[in-house]
C-alpha cells in the first residue's frame, strides 16, 4: 500500500501530494518538503504527530 500525505490536509496552503511506498520514507519527503517549499527550518515532534495524523492508505 502506497503511503499518501496531502499537504492541504496538514495545514499548509499547497497542492503538494507525498506518495511513499513507506511511512517512514513518506515522513522523510515531506519533511524534505516544508523545509524546502515552507521554510520549515525543523521539523518537530509535533509537526511529525501531525503529519501522521493525516497519512493515507492508497492501494
């Protein structure tokens, strides 16, 4: 199953759509992500929390 976080769903106003065939590579792009697009400077538990919060299962 394709691990799938929509950036919209975590408070951002963005288009972006992370698809990973792992969480742990998912969490990994989009923190990639808001660092590069948000300027997120660190990603932290919370942000990490809310992130999973919202990851979906896409077969």
């Amino acid at each position: 199953m394709e691990k799938i976080i929509k950036c919209r769903d975590v408070g951002y106003d963005c288009d972006g759509v992370i698809r990973a065939k792992t969480e742990e590579e998912a969490l990994n792009m989009a923190a990639a992500h808001a660092k590069q697009v948000h300027g997120l400077n660190e990603v932290t538990p919370e942000v990490v929390e809310k992130i999973k919060s919202v990851m979906t299962e896409e077969q």
